[in-house]
C-alpha cells in the first residue's frame, strides 16, 4: 500500500516511479523469485496445473506408500540401465537464494538430480534418476512425481520412469512441502525397433504393430483407445464426441419405439473432474477398491467424449429392462457394453451394464460378434503401470 501511495503522488517523475517499481520489487521478493523459477522449470501447460497438483498431494503420497515395497527392484533396474541415461549437467537446479532465505525452518528449498535428460526406447527397463533436496536438514523431503504426457513415459512415486510411447514429454518432481521447489527431466522416447532391426531380439507381438500414439492418444486400428494401460493427455479436452451424441439420439428413438426410455446420465469428464470423483471414491472405499470401478484421472473413457452412462450409473440398473434391451441392441447403434460381467481381469473393471462406448457401426458389431471385450479383441492389457 505504501508503495502505490508514494506512486500516485511522484507520478509525473519517471526516475521516481523507477524507485518505486524497485521498492515493489523487493517487496515482493520472493514472488519474483518463484516466478523465475517457474520459468525456468516448468513448461507453460505444467504451470496451469500447478494448483491442481498441489491439491494433490495427499493422493500422491498413498501412492508412494503404495510403492515402497516394490523400490529396490525399481532402483536396481534403474542403475543397471544408466546407459541409456545422458547427463546434461546442473542446468535445471531450483530456486534462488532469495526464496530461500524466506523460506521457514524446515522446507526444501532447492532440489537436483543426477540427471536432466533421458533418451530412452520403449521396452527399456525404467530409469530413476537420484534427487537431493536441500537443506540438508529439511523435515520433509517427500517427492511428487509427475509426467507432463503418461502416453510417453511413466513416472511412479520414486521417480522411477518408464518410457511407454514414441514421444517427448517432462517428468517433474516436487517438493510436497514446498511446492514452488521442482526439477525437471526432458525425456525422449523412440518407439521400439522392428524385428529385423533387432539381432536376438524378442518376436514382437502383432499388437504392437497396430498401436499408434499420435499427440499422446492412443489409437489401435484408428479406435481412440483409452484404459489402464493407455490414458489420455490432461489437456485432451474434446467434450461429447458430435458423431457419438447423434448415435445414441438414434439410439434413444430406437429405445423409445420398443416403449424404453434412456438418457445420458454422463457423457464427457474432463481430466480434472475425474480427479476429483476418483480421489471421493479412494476417501470413501481407498485405494485399491475404487481401482475397480473408478479411473484414475487421465484413464477415464469418458474423458475421450465417446463413452455414456445410461439412465443409472450402478447396479441397480443391471435388471432393468432398459439394461437388457441396451445389451441387446446398442451394437446397432455403434456401441458397445465397455465392461462386460467376469472381465475384470481384462478389462480392469467391473461389469457396468450402464456404461457405453461409442466405436461406430462397424467396429461395434464385429466386436458384439465376436463376444470379445476391446482388450480382447485387439489383443491389448488393460493395467495401471504404478
Ligand atoms: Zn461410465
């Protein structure tokens, strides 16, 4: 306030209001500080989410408990394939002494790693690059890893990262004490070579062939593929698909003459309301229940605008009429029942009669005749990676 005051009444000296915008300056110190930082180490897409992540971090830290048992394998497969890893140097070390020296007792302040790039083919085994945060004496040092596109590399809560897709993409780690402190991995992914380009390698699965990533989506066959396995970018954003809102009005008037009644209960999610609905469902039912019928946010079909919920999103629905005549029909229309009863195992989710997905006539009714879920059919997993 004193500022903008002394500002008002010098205002037509510039050399005064120079002063001035340096007494606001250091003033405002710290912000400066952590605005530089952000520049410096997060891509613009990473700072739009930043208070999302941070909001965040109590789920992110049930998953690193959740890890812990599997840490030594990790970091042992991670040593052994340091080869592939390229050390760039110091270029990306956080936050200047200034932020620092405002900081309370305790919080991080600064964080390196061993390395700030990776350059890695997919197959390989993950890489987890060592992180110091500093002082040396903070009280909390838990991390939150994340990647800017999980269709490119995975990153788990120990930083072990594991490339997934041809692609780049940015694996972050933040202080959870202090969320303004992070570093940043630059990761690059090749695709996996041919068979012919690989003395003595493994005989690749005839899938692979078929699974294309364009922009972080995956597509097997030109069908948007989107399970535990294979999840969308945070920004994919597309609202109801039009060509799939069209087929279920189609639908609705088929429903309708054989004297039904069905509606969208939901139709699009976005990345960040998924996140919110699974992280209720992991308060209310933890962990690893809500894993068996909520998606973690970036794994929900519905976020690729081309999967519904008829009428009732829950077992009450499965013996209704409209449930039966949904199994029936809905394949005529371009749909299919995306999780069929016992296919948990292969789907990774259980039976939801109410919960369509769009794949257009054709591939609708190959898949209904086959009696095959999509996993099945296209010979494809369906599980969460960390
Ligand atoms: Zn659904």
């Amino acid at each position: 306030m004193a500022v903008q005051h002394r500002r008002k009444k010098k205002q037509a000296v510039p050399t005064a209001m120079l002063i001035a915008l340096a007494v606001a300056l250091v003033a405002l110190g710290t912000a400066i500080a952590l605005l530089v930082h952000m520049t410096k180490n997060s891509t613009p897409a990473r700072r739009g989410t930043m208070s999302a992540d941070i909001a965040e971090q109590t789920q992110q830290t049930t998953t690193q408990t959740e890890v812990t048992a599997t840490s030594t394998t990790l970091s042992e497969s991670g040593t052994t394939s340091a080869t592939d890893v390229t050390t760039t140097g110091s270029a990306l070390t956080s936050t200047t002494g200034t932020a620092e020296s405002k900081l309370p007792a305790g919080l991080v302040s600064g964080i390196t790693l061993t390395f700030y790039t990776a350059n890695l083919t997919v197959g390989d085994a993950p890489v987890m690059p060592i992180v110091t945060m500093t002082p040396a004496n903070a009280t909390n040092k838990k991390e939150i890893w994340q990647s800017s596109n999980q269709a490119v590399a995975k990153v788990d809560g120990l930083g072990n990262i594991t490339p997934v897709g041809a692609g780049e993409c940015i694996i972050t780690v933040t202080s959870a004490s202090n969320p303004s402190v992070s570093a940043e991995v630059k990761v690059s992914v090749k695709g996996k070579e041919t068979a012919s380009g690989t003395p003595g390698g493994t005989t690749p699965q005839n899938t692979d062939s078929k699974i294309q990533v364009i922009n972080g989506v995956t597509y097997v066959q030109g069908i948007l593929i989107v399970n535990k396995t294979y999840p969308l970018p945070a920004d994919y954003n597309p609202g109801l698909d039009p060509t799939a809102q069209a087929a279920f009005n189609e639908m609705a008037a088929g429903a309708a003459a054989a004297g039904l009644s069905i509606q969208i209960v939901s139709g699009f999610r976005s990345y960040d309301t998924q996140k919110t609905l699974y992280n209720n469902y992991c308060n209310r039912d933890g962990k690893a229940e809500a894993d068996r019928f909520s998606a973690r946010p970036g794994h929900s079909e519905h976020q690729s605008g081309l999967a519904m919920d008829i009428n009732y999103a829950g077992s009450s629905f499965d013996n209704t009429p409209e449930a039966k005549w949904l199994a029936e029909n809905c394949w005529k229309y371009g749909f299919i029942i995306r999780y069929p009863k016992d296919k948990e195992s292969i789907t990774g989710y259980k039976y939801e009669s109410w919960h369509v997905r769009y794949l257009g006539k054709e591939w609708a009714e190959k898949i209904y005749n086959s009696g095959l879920t999509l996993e099945e059919y296209f010979g494809i997993d369906s599980k969460y990676s960390y």
